[in-house]
C-alpha cells in the first residue's frame, strides 16, 4: 500500500483524476481491486469511519485490504485513506493501524480552529510518511446519516490552510454533495481554478456519484486529480441484490446474495475508471 503522494501528483501532470471508491465490506474490496487491476488504474479505497467500525476497526480494514492485494496479486498502486476523519484521535488512530493516507475534516469548525486541527493531525502524519487531506467550506448531502447544507469554500480561507498546514491534498467545497442530487450540481469551475492555481497540490471532489460525464471532465481540467464515489455504487448494487432476492425467495447463502450485485458494481467501476482516465496509469 502506498500513500497518495506520487498517484495524485502524476495524475496533476497528466490531467486525469485516481478514482476514490469507498469500501463497506470484504467483498466491495475485493471486487474493486479486481477490476482496478484489470485496468491497470490506481486506486484508493476510502473508509468512513462509519464504514471501519462496521468492518470491525481500522486494523482490521488494513488486514482485509493488505491481505487482499497479497492473495490477488494485486499490482497496481492502492492507497487505503480514512474517509472525513473527525477528529486528531480518529485519524491517529487510522495511521497507527497502518492507515496510509487520511483526511481530517474539521470543516464544521470555524477557520482557526480547522487550521489548528488540521495542522496537528499533518504534523503526526507526515512524521510517518502519511499523506492528509483537509476540507475547506462545507460539503453538504448525506454522509454516515448526517445531513448538512453545503457552503462554498473561500478562495482565501483554502489559501490560508493550505499555507499553515503544509496539507498534501485539498477538498473545497465546490457545489458537489454526498448521495443523491436534486437537478444538475452547480460546480464553481472559477473557484476551483484560483485555489489550484494558488495552491498547486492536488484538489478533490467529494460527491462524485451523479455528477454528468461532462462536468466531471470539465472538473479535471480544472485540477481536481481524485474523485470520491460511493452512493452510485451502492445504488447499481442494490439494484440488482433487490431483482435477486425478489426472483429467488430461497436463496438464503449470504455469498449467492452479496455477490449477486458483483456484475453491475464492477461496471460501474470500471465505467468510472474509464470515465477519470486512469485506466493503464499503473
Ligand atoms: P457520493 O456518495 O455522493 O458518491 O460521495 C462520496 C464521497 O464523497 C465520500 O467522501
């Protein structure tokens, strides 16, 4: 496993965006990394905190995926990032775990306080070779059942972070949300371009599920290098776990069920990767 520093920095260069699918389970792991390999598209596999505790903690979500690329001859990069870590302690305890990458949101915090939360959970982090990822606004929608408005960042609040945090990556609120949209989203491409330009590391996009192809590419060209996907995923799955259980009523092996929304999962993957051009970037 490795941190997101030289993915997401080639990805800059190269203007095409790493897919961050989140994980809830054994098998989602599983069948992302398989069609991850099968494209040669690097990866980083998000979890909440929600997501670890399901899982059994941030140990065990870090012996899963180790295992995993291990036993499947995984080849390509992978990086296992704590998805919206709330707090310094969360996130120390994702790295001690083996964690290699984080983010801290502190956005509900005022400024201050967020650069203050922030720069502590970088400071512990990049003493062990971690990368971190900070929040900037507020991206509103549904995350771990909490529902929130989304405030746009300030182009000078994301400067300020950035430049007393030393943070490895960046995710401003722009527009998108967590879950479902109500319409199009109203991304903000002019602020995304000043903090890219005055920033220069690499910007993120939460809320990538149900955003159109064409402002996801617009998106890109304007510097996000990772887009975070995980409502749609559960969606096509669910999709088809629900036409299963419906047409077989005694099917009771919990393996015949999960895997029965493997197909449409791993198209909606390898769609996205497609879609990110990060295909053959491993
Ligand atoms: P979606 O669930 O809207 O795809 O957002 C995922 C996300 O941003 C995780 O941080």
């Amino acid at each position: 496993m490795e941190n997101t520093k030289k993915i997401l920095n080639k990805a800059m260069e190269e203007k095409y965006s790493i897919p961050q699918f989140n994980i809830n389970n054994l098998e989602w792991a599983k069948f992302i990394l398989e069609v991850c390999e099968e494209q040669q598209s690097p990866v980083i596999l998000g979890v909440s905190e929600g997501a670890a505790k399901y899982m059994g903690g941030y140990g065990v979500v870090v012996a899963i995926v180790k295992s995993l690329i291990e036993e499947l001859k995984i080849n390509i990069p992978v990086c296992l990032h704590l998805d919206h870590g709330s707090s310094f302690e969360s996130c120390k305890k994702a790295i001690d775990s083996g964690f290699p990458s984080v983010m801290i949101d502190a956005s509900k915090y005022e400024l201050e306080k967020n650069i203050k939360i922030t720069k502590e959970v970088v400071d512990y982090a990049h003493k062990r070779g971690v990368t971190v990822e900070a929040e900037v606004g507020h991206i509103g929608g549904e995350e771990d059942g909490v529902v929130a408005d989304v405030a746009y960042a300030k182009v000078e609040d994301a400067v300020e972070l950035y430049k007393q945090t030393n943070v490895d990556l960046f995710a401003p609120a722009l527009g998108s949300v967590h879950g479902l949209y109500d319409g199009e989203p109203k991304l903000d491409f002019i602020r995304m371009n000043k903090i890219k330009e005055l920033t220069r590391i690499p910007l993120v996009l939460h809320g990538g599920s149900g955003i159109p192809d064409n402002l996801i590419r617009e998106a890109i060209n304007n510097g996000i290098c990772k887009i975070n996907i995980n409502t749609e995923l559960q969606i096509t799955w669910h999709n088809d776990v629900v036409k299963f259980v419906t047409k077989n009523k005694d099917v009771y092996d919990p393996r015949k069920v999960i895997k029965s929304g493997e197909i449409s999962l791993k198209k909606a993957v390898r769609d996205k990767i497609k879609l990110l051009g990060s295909n053959n970037k491993a």
